[in-house]
C-alpha cells in the first residue's frame, strides 16, 4: 500500500492507495480530515487509490478497509503512519486575469506536411507549434492553448485511447515537454484541451468495460446492450466521474507535473459542476470549461468557460440583427456571474467547432476587425483560433479545420498586436438596434452593425476606440 509523493507549486500530491478489493468501502482518514472518513478509495486501474493535495507539513493517516484499521509500512504514531512533507509554506490560489490573450492551435492542421482529406492526419506536429512560437508571441498572445494531444483514434484525437502518452504522430511525451520548455522561455503559457467526459472505444478500459470487468464497467453507462456517448458517436463512450474521477485525477496530475499551465476543459457541460469543482481545488491549476449555454452552474466550479452565448450574438449583430439582444446577454452575465469568472472566460471569434469568421462575416476584414476589437475589449479573455488572424474561411466542421496557410499575409497580426495593448474594465453597456458601446475610465468602445466611420486611437467602418 505505497503513499506516492509528486510536488508541484508549493503543494505535495500524494496518492493513497490499498492493493486488496475491499467488500464494501475503503477509506483514507488522518488529521488532513478532521479524522473523520469523507476521503473514500475508489478503483484507479488496478488498485484503490485516493488523489489528496497537501500543503507542507507533519500529517498522520490511517486506512479504514471495510471497518478494519490497515496501516501502512513506515513510522507509526498513536496507531496512524506519520507523513511528512518537507518545503516553504507559500499562500496558495490564483489571482485576477490568468491570461491576455490565448492563441488557439488544432495541431494537426497547424503546421500540414502532407495531403488528405478534411478527416485525415496531414501531419501537424509539436515541433512545428514549437517553431511558430515567436510568430504567436509577436501578435502579443501570453498563451497558446493545444487541441488533444494524446494517443487516439481520429486525426482530431477526441477520441483519446491513451491519456498518459502523446501521440507518436505529433512527436512523443519529450516533444510536449520541449514545447513547455520553449515556451515558458518565450513567456507563453500552455493550456491543454482534456477530453474527460469520455473516452475513445479503443481505450483498455472501455474493452475490459464491455467484457463485463464489474470494476471498469462502473466507469462507463452500459445498459441494454449500448451505452451513453457523446453526441450519440459510437467512438466516444461517456465517462462516469463518480467512479472514474480518482483515475481521471492521475492523468491531470501527470500532465500538470509536466509544466501544463492550465486545461480546457471538453465538453465540460456534461460534467458535474461539483466533479471540476473538486478537480480544481485538488490541482491548483486554473480550468476553463466548454459550456455552449448559460454557464451560471459552473460559475464557482472553474476559472472561466468559453463564451459562446456571447459569441452567438456577436456574430449575429454583426450580420445585422439588434445590438439590444447582444447587450441583453452581456448584461444578463455581468449580473449573475462572478466578475474573475467573467474576466477569465474566454471570448473568441470562431473557434474549431464553429464556422470561421471570415465565413459567417462574408469576408468583410471591417467586421471581422470590430469583432476582434469587442473580444479584446469587453469583459473576458480574448482567443483567436488559429488562421483567424490570416482570414482563414472554412464552414462548419470539418471545413474550419483547414490547414494553415502560412504563405497567406496575417492580415490582422499588427492589428492584433495593438489590441493587446488597450487595457479596459467596462461596467456599462449600452445599445441600440445599430450599435452597442461601453466604456471604462480611459476609453470608450463603440460597435456597429452599420458603416459609421468615427476618428478614435483605433477605428474602421464599424468600430471605434476613443480615449475618454
């Protein structure tokens, strides 16, 4: 029954586990539980573990396995084994804006080495994100957020059968190290897309799930000869966190003790607020959930989420409809939402499960600035998904994955470098049919559905900045 210690950021991680299957429950108590029994063991793969994240200190713990106390091998003090983890008491959490701005990267079509179809592996790797590091940094992103990387069964690796290696296509475990590395150097966080809300169907667990393993098949919905998924997709059965979190803890552990800065979150709206909750107070590393409708649940469960409500109706008002509809969502969200919580969810305009801007904006560049201009300046956490910048089309799913065209003018680059210099805190909206504005101590913002050319430190047809 090994303890297992992994330290990072002033924390110590530490795995409990027991060998034997117990009969009803196992449980982990000490004085980290008031030496009550709220920490329960739960089937990780071939044990019972228990994930706990501890501060420095001198703790004592004990096993209760089906009623019976279980000790470990090791000091032992008052009838509990001493656990001590040496290193400076620092004050923990995350304050304010976690990032300015996040690039977003599908890596397989970021950096093409080959030709296919919208549905194949064309050959974008670690390696060449790693080489357009400087590229990213120069448009004033401090962040670079990675679609999956792990071992999986389709070129967008949703559909993940290996959580704990990246895929040999895009390099290995040592080319995301490399990339982390480089990055850091650069100034750039990594944020890493987590698919836990299923798994893929070629995935050990979900094989031994369906062979009838009483253990696995807790982690998965089987019934009738079928079994929940995502989106009704055969490849993607859902997870059950009730059963599969101690495990699916494991694998954030790994990848944040490998210098992840930060996951996304997929499909975060079919996860209990309360699992990511739990997963991000055991981490201390920031969240941002996929959630496509009113994020109000996860408003105290994670960091931030991605904006769509918000993306929507941008979008929408930019083709032509009522500004008072976009305003009426932003005010909606700054009346129920923490205001950190808003200033770390992420705006965007597409991303790579939407159209492309360029696309829905019918290639106007004036509009696709003035949306640029609204994520960079409301409430929230600009992301630019990759090639946006470029003017890069694509319709729905698969066409907005398209690869990279890097012999294409990043049209908005320099565009993009001065947005990110504007810093705004808007209280107030106000809005129209044609138009909304907002504005802080320092400048005002308008956006408009209509051409209006007004003179501002920045402005076009349909936007202006002004100092105030």
């Amino acid at each position: 029954m090994p303890v297992s210690v992994y330290k990072s950021g002033g924390l110590h991680f530490v795995r409990f586990s027991v060998n034997a299957k117990p009969r009803r429950a196992a449980f982990v108590v000490g004085d980290f539980t008031a030496f009550m029994k709220p920490i329960e063991l739960a089937f990780c793969g071939g044990d019972y573990c228990a994930y706990v994240s501890l501060p420095p200190g001198k703790y004592r713990y004990r096993y209760i396995v089906d009623g019976e106390v279980v000790l470990d091998e090791g000091p032992v003090e008052g009838g509990y084994n001493v656990l001590v983890l040496k290193g400076p008491l620092r004050r923990l959490g995350n304050a304010g804006r976690l990032f300015r701005a996040v690039y977003s990267v599908f890596v397989d079509r970021f950096d093409c080495k080959r030709q296919g179809g919208p549905r194949d592996r064309l050959g974008g790797d670690l390696e060449g994100v790693k080489r357009r590091l400087g590229y990213i940094r120069s448009m004033g992103f401090d962040a670079i957020y990675l679609s999956p990387v792990f071992r999986a069964m389709s070129y967008h690796r949703y559909d993940v059968v290996d959580y704990f290696n990246v895929d040999d296509d895009l390099g290995g475990n040592e080319a995301l190290r490399g990339l982390i590395e480089e990055a850091h150097r650069a100034g750039v966080k990594v944020v890493l897309d987590m698919p836990i809300h299923h798994t893929g169907s070629g995935h050990p667990a979900f094989a031994k799930a369906l062979e009838g393993d009483p253990e696995y098949s807790r982690w998965y919905y089987i019934y009738g000869g079928d079994y929940e998924k995502f989106m009704d997709v055969k490849r993607m059965p859902k997870l059950d966190v009730k059963f599969a979190g101690e495990w699916i803890k494991g694998v954030l552990l790994y990848w944040s003790s490998a210098g992840v800065d930060a996951f996304r979150i997929d499909v975060a709206a079919g996860i209990p607020p309360w699992f990511l909750w739990d997963l991000r107070q055991f981490l201390n590393k920031p969240l941002i959930a996929e959630v496509w409708g009113d994020p109000f649940l996860w408003r105290g469960a994670v960091d931030g989420v991605m904006n769509y409500p918000v993306w929507e109706k941008l979008i929408e008002f930019l083709n032509g409809g009522s500004g008072e509809e976009l305003a009426n969502v932003l005010k909606r969200q700054m009346a129920l939402l923490p205001r950190r919580f808003l200033e770390n969810s992420w705006l965007f305009i597409g991303t790579h499960d939407t159209p492309r801007a360029a696309t829905l904006l019918k290639g106007d560049p004036e509009k696709i600035k003035a949306a640029l201009v609204f994520i960079y300046t409301w409430i929230g956490t600009p992301m630019v998904y990759y090639g946006d910048e470029a003017g890069l089309e694509g319709g729905p799913d698969p066409d907005n994955r398209r690869c990279m065209d890097w012999g294409r003018e990043a049209v908005f680059g320099d565009f993009l470098r001065r947005l990110s210099e504007i810093r705004m805190k808007p209280r107030r909206v106000v809005a129209g049919r044609d138009g909304l504005s907002y504005y802080d101590e320092n400048f005002e913002v308008e956006i408009f559905n209509e051409p209006k050319r007004r003179e501002g430190v920045l402005s076009g047809d349909y936007f202006s900045i002004r100092r105030r």
